[in-house]
C-alpha cells in the first residue's frame, strides 16, 4: 500500500499490471512440470478486504499456477507503495530481505500491508537493477542505456507504464548550477554525487572531493524542487556519515571547485 509524495516508479519481474475501470491487477505466474499426471483445473476467489479480491489458478493442463490480486484504487483507503529490503532497522540499496517480512514490518496500528510482491530484478547484494523511489525519495536512478519501460503511480493513485529520465541538479543561492551525475553511485572524477539514507550509514568514499551536508527543509518529492540548508561543508574529506534526515553531495575535480566557488 503506497500513500506517494510524487511519481512512483517501479519495474516489475514478478507481476503484470494492468488497469481496467479503475482496477489494478497484479499477476503471479510459477510453472510446474508436466512429467506425472496432472489433476484437473482449478480457480478459487477469496476476499482478502475491501476493496481487495485474490483469485488462486492451478492450471495443470497449461501446465501454470497464477495468482491474480485485483485492487480497487479508486477505495480511498487503499494505497501502493515501494518498499526496500532492510539492514538491521534501516532500508537500504544493499539489503534482502523476505516480502512477508516487509509486509510485517511495515504494518503498524493505522496501517496494514495486505499484499507484497518483488517489483524489480535485483543484485546478490540487494541492490535494485531499475529504478525505485519511496516516500518520493530517490533510492536509484533509471537504467539510461537502453531506456526501460517502467511501472509507478501518480499522486492521485492513477498507474502508468513508460520510460523515464531523471536530471538532477543544486541551485545555489546566487543561482549557480552544479549538475549532479546520480544518486547513490560511484563518484567519479568531475563528479557530483547524492547520497542520501538509503545508501547505508556512510558514503564509502575516498579523500579526494568536498563534502556537503545538506538539511532538507521541503518535503522529498520528484519532479519537483526539495529546498535544502547547508548544514555541513568540509573539503578532502571521505567515507562521511549520512544521518537519516539529511543528503549528503560529494563532489570531485570540476564539480568540486564549482562547489568552492559557488556554496
């Protein structure tokens, strides 16, 4: 269930969406083996809550198993949200973690997760293949080259398919313009890079840029503006800390002397 702050993004290995008359379909496919006999078909429908309908199909003859999850959207107590695998209690790019187990995590008094499905291929170290924003916070870009199609959600629970780009940047107070090269990634040299909460608890990175702590004073949001604060501006300084609330922006060669000049 997802309450997004903008424009959700998610590409999905695990299940088709699909939308009709204001519905949202989830489609999970497991193949079985034709090698012994095969009793005959079955479809069983359950209502999982309001708004919220679960159809099991065991198809020996095809031979497929599915399970179709129908989600009413236009309920408004019904949300879809993006959730990434956690570390300890901190989500994080480099984490697994179990659907049932985020279901129950996310769970709370004024909040139930009645459905969870993987949303993207990912790495052995649980770092997502595609895109994924949460809480309209980016946890990592769109693949650029080739462009992939990609599933999210407006704020007004309408999904889409497409392909996307993102271009961010820091507009300073006198209106310079620092490019950011991506978020939660390598910085390499001419590069500015944004880490923010989700990439773990440090930036891993070497003494050869600047340093920026910046203090949000917006919510996050994409495609938007996020005003921020500097908090913190140290020079030749790596590996620094990335406390939950705030980004941090490292910048080397090129993008570290537009930093100096311009911050």
């Amino acid at each position: 269930m997802y309450r997004p702050n903008g424009r959700v993004t998610q590409q999905s290995k695990s299940f088709l969406p699909l939308r009709l008359n204001g519905r949202f379909f989830l489609l999970f496919f497991a193949f079985t083996s034709l090698a012994i006999p095969q009793p005959s078909d079955t479809v069983t429908t359950r209502i999982v809550a309001p708004g919220v309908k679960h159809t099991s199909m065991v198809l020996p003859s095809f031979p497929l198993t599915a399970n179709v999850v129908e989600v009413d959207l236009t309920n408004p107590l019904i949300s879809l949200e993006t959730v990434k695998a956690a570390a300890g209690s901190r989500e994080t790019l480099f984490a697994r973690e179990k659907t049932s187990s985020m279901a129950t995590r996310k769970t709370n008094e004024s909040f139930v997760a009645i459905c969870a499905v993987n949303g993207d291929f990912f790495e052995m170290n649980g770092m997502p293949v595609h895109i994924q924003i949460e809480n309209g916070e980016v946890l990592k870009e769109p693949v650029r080259l080739p462009v992939k199609s990609i599933f999210g959600m407006t704020g007004d629970k309408k999904p889409f398919i497409g392909r996307f780009s993102l271009t961010s940047k820091v507009v300073t107070r006198q209106d310079s313009t620092i490019y950011i090269e991506n978020i939660n990634d390598i910085c390499g040299s001419d590069q500015a890079i944004l880490f923010n909460k989700y990439y773990g608890e440090r930036t891993g990175t070497g003494l050869y840029g600047v340093v920026l702590q910046l203090h949000p004073i917006s919510g996050s949001i994409v495609n938007d503006t996020i005003k921020s604060v500097v908090d913190t501006l140290i020079d030749l300084s790596g590996n620094f800390k990335i406390p939950q609330d705030r980004f941090v922006l490292i910048a080397r060669g090129k993008a570290r002397g537009s930093v100096l000049r311009n911050v």
